[in-house]
C-alpha cells in the first residue's frame, strides 16, 4: 500500500501562483509514474498533468500547458505541481495519483491522496 499526502493548497487570487506537493510512502518511488488531477464542484475528476518514473517525460492537459509545471524529487519520494497565472477556473480539489508503470493521463492509477483544495479567487 503507498500513502500519498497533498499539500501546498490554499486562497490565491487570479494571477497568483501556488506549489502543490505530494509526499509519499513508496519503497521505490521511483518505480512509479505520478500525476495530478483535480476536480471541481459538480464535475468530473480530470487529469492535470503526469510524470515518468525518472522525470524525464511530461504530459499536461492543454487546459493548464505553460502555466503549471510538474516535478518530482525522487530522493525525497516527493511530486510537486508548480501552478502559475491561477485562473479561477482553475479552483477544485487537486488529487495527486501513483500508477507502478508508465505515464498515462486516464484515471487508472493504482494509489490516490486525499486531495488538497486550491480556490482562485477574481
């Protein structure tokens, strides 16, 4: 079982920026692709952007390409989503998820945080 933890999360107004970290429980953190995905009130969860097991390949969802970058530390078993230009569109709860294979933006991910709320005020 792999605990994943969210935080970072808050009130920021539009324009504003925020870095949302996850931290987790996993031996091998490294053997595991990361995402995060977020979900407002009323919709569905939806992919925000992923990472591979190294780092060394993204995805991003058009929606939040070149303002929010994903990151990952593997020393610190640690994922971090830098949010930039928060828009208010941009206010849900934001989930980070771990999938023990490779990068995918679908919903199939083996482990799920509990989610850290970021609000975006106009």
């Amino acid at each position: 079982q792999v605990e994943l933890v969210e935080s970072g999360g808050g009130l920021v107004q539009a324009g504003g920026s925020l870095r949302l970290s996850c931290a987790t429980s996993a031996r091998a953190f490294s053997s595991y692709a990361m995402g995060w995905f977020r979900q407002a009130p009323g919709k569905e969860r939806e992919f925000v952007a992923a990472i591979s097991r190294s780092g060394g390949s993204t995805s991003y969802a058009d929606s939040v390409k070149g303002r929010f970058t994903i990151s990952r530390d593997n020393a610190k078993n640690t994922v971090y989503l830098q949010m930039n230009s928060l828009k208010p569109e941009d206010t849900a709860i934001y989930y980070c998820a771990a999938r023990a294979s490779l990068i995918i933006t679908t919903l199939k991910y083996d482990y799920w945080g509990q989610g850290t709320q970021v609000t975006v005020s106009s």
